[in-house]
C-alpha cells in the first residue's frame, strides 16, 4: 500500500478485531469502535471450538461448507503465532448412545475422514470424570479449541500494538475513515449504510460456567451438550433458540442443558453453575456476509452464526484483500454479501 488507507471497523467482537488486525498488518490506519464493556458480546461467552469437523457433522447448515471450515481452521496456526495465545490441540471427543455414535461415525466418514474408536479405558485420559455409562467414543484430532475470552485480549493488545486506536462508543457511520467494515455482530444500527444487515436473524445461545477442579481433557460432545475446558473448570454449552434476541437468562433453557451435561460428566451436580448468554447472528444460508456491501466503501463482516471464531481468520484475510485490492481467494464468493439481493 503507498499511502494508508483510514479504515473503521464498527464492533470489537472475534471478527472485528481480527479484522482490523488483519487490516493494521496490512498498513491501513485504523479504528475500531464498540460501546460495549468488554466480555458482553457473544465473540466473549462463546466455547471458543475451532470445530470444522464436529460442526459438520452435527449442524446441518454447516455440512455443505465443511472445506470452508478447515480452511478457516488452518489460518489459525498463523493467528496464533502472531497474537500469542495457545490452540489446544487435544482433539474433540463424541459420546453417546450406539444411534448417536453411529451417526457421527457416518457424518465424519462422509467427510472423508477416519474418526478414531476408542473403548472405555481410552475414554478416561482423553475426558478426565466422563460418566461410566459411556463405554465407547470416537475421536477427532481435527477439532481444536482456544479460550475466547483470553483470545480477545490478545487481539486487542496485538491490534493496540499495531497502532489500531479504539473508542469506546458506537460508530454512527464512516466516523472519518474511507472505509468503513461492519462487525457488528446481531447489531443492526447501521442498516441505512448496510441494508443486507436486515438479512440478519438470531440465534440466542445459553452457556454454563461451572467451577471446580481444573479439567485437562478435551472437547466432549454428546447429544444436546458439550463440555470444554476453560479457566475455571468446565464450560457446558449451548442452548439454540432461533428468533430470540434478548439476553435474559432462562431457567427453563438452562435446566435441560445442566442435565444433558451431567449425562456426559455426574460432577457438573454439584459444581456451580454460572449461566451466560450470547446472540448468534445468522444468514439465510448459515455462512456469514464477507466482503463489498452495496454503498461505495462499506465492507461486511458479519453473520458467522455458530462459527464465529473458527471463521475469524479468513473473514479478516478476505476484508484486507478487498482493502488491499488483493486475491480474496476461493471462499469469497461463497460469502459475497450480494447472494440474497435477489432472493
Ligand atoms: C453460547 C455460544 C457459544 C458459541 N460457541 C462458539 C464456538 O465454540 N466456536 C465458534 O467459532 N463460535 C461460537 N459461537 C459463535 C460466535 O460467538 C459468534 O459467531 C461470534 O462471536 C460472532 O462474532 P462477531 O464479532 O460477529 O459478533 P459479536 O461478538 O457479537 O461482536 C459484535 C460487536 O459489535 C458491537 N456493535 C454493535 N453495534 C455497533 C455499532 N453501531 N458500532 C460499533 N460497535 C457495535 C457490539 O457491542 C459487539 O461487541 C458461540 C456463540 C454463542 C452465543
């Protein structure tokens, strides 16, 4: 770039701040705006899976975009080096009765991968307190996780090192840059400048904290729930609720949710629970809006439904090349904010 471009970025969520990242290493000036304290939006109380493998398998909207996932999953070694957090690299496990195993088993294979079986005795150091009940699992290595909160740090700090500025308010518009990329994740503010945002719909999610001893295993899936690691003990997720946008916590979600996670591991009884939600935001097709919006200008960087953080790394890449004038690569057309201007 010879002269740098002022870009705004509006939204410090996983997209935005990769994004403008992404953006600063590639010598633009620029500036993030967000009004929200820090750890509110859904990029903070996710799971932090990086999960192509699992997510298609188990998310019928994802199936069809299984090589847009892993291509996403493998810009993270990348991100990771550069922002300084750690992939855990423990792989994810699914459990579950023989119909559940059997369809995982079939929905990996169609992916043309080779899940690995495990028997009981394996089960034990990969899910340290997993239920007797589950006798058998299949593994995935392909399945990685990082811990969202600790990664948003990380990306501010790597971000505010670079030279991005932030300014804790909402952006109203272009706010003085050329440019102007929205993440602003179920927000809709900026509709009058992005009319594809109305294309948006919600997914709001509930989410456990349960403290208690540190868990080393990895991931866990089983129906209706899975279980992860994180820095207080184990993270149980996640409700699905469709059209729903508030952020009240619901006991009559969280209570089937706390007895499908203690299917997977009895101690989860006795930890406390500590319930978060988050707004997904979702497209028609379940991928997100990446690229040109229709106002000379604005870019798009929202909609990543399930996989926000496993998709950060390449909706950033394909905003900076947009900025840049560079390749956008393969998966730019898939994601093109005009696909539903005609539906
Ligand atoms: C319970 C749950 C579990 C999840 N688990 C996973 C997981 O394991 N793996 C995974 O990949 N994904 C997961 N997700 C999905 C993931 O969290 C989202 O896809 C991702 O966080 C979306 O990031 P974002 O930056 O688009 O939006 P957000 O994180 O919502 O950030 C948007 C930001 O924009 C700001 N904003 C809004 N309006 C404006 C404005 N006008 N100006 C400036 N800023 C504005 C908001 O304050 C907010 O901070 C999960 C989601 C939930 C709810």
């Amino acid at each position: 770039m010879n002269r740098k471009p002022r870009i705004t970025v509006a939204g410090a969520g996983a997209l935005g701040l990769t994004t403008a990242l992404a953006l600063a290493d590639a010598g633009a000036q620029v500036a993030v705006y967000d009004p929200s304290p820090e750890g509110t939006n859904a990029s903070a109380v996710a799971a932090g899976m990086l999960a192509p493998v699992f997510e298609a398998v188990l998310d019928a909207a994802a199936t069809p975009h299984f090589d847009l996932l892993l291509a996403a999953r493998d810009l993270w070694p990348a991100l990771e080096a550069r922002i300084g957090v750690t992939i855990d690299r423990a792989g994810a496990l699914a459990v579950g009765d023989p119909a559940f195993l059997g369809r995982v088993d079939a929905g990996i294979r169609r992916l043309g991968l080779h899940p690995t079986e495990l028997p009981r005795r394996a089960l034990e150091g990969l899910a340290p307190g997993l239920s007797p009940d589950w006798r058998e699992g299949l593994l995935t290595r392909e399945d990685w996780r990082i811990d969202a909160a600790a990664t948003l740090g990380a990306l501010r700090a790597a971000a505010e090192s670079a030279g991005v500025t932030f300014h804790a308010r909402a952006a109203d518009g272009f706010e003085g840059g050329e440019r102007l990329v929205i993440a602003t994740g179920m927000g809709r503010d900026l509709g009058v400048i992005a009319p594809s945002l109305a294309r948006l719909s919600p997914i709001k999610g509930h989410i456990l904290r349960v403290a208690g001893p540190a868990y080393g295993g990895g991931v866990v899936r089983g129906e209706g729930a899975y279980v992860t690691a994180d820095a207080g003990g184990l993270t149980l997720g996640a409700t699905m609720q469709a059209g729903v946008e508030d952020l009240a916590v619901e006991p009559e979600r969280v209570a089937p949710l706390m007895a499908a996670g203690t299917r997977l591991f009895p101690s989860l009884a006795v930890g406390r629970a500590t319930p978060q939600t988050g707004v997904r935001a979702a497209t028609p097709d379940g991928l997100p809006m990446v690229g040109r919006g229709r106002h000379h200008g604005v870019l798009l960087a929202v909609g990543a439904r399930r996989n926000g953080w496993l998709l950060a790394p390449l909706v950033a890449k394909i905003i900076a090349a947009c900025v840049t004038e560079g390749d956008v690569g393969p998966y730019a057309a898939r994601l093109d904010p005009g696909r539903f201007d005609n539906t």
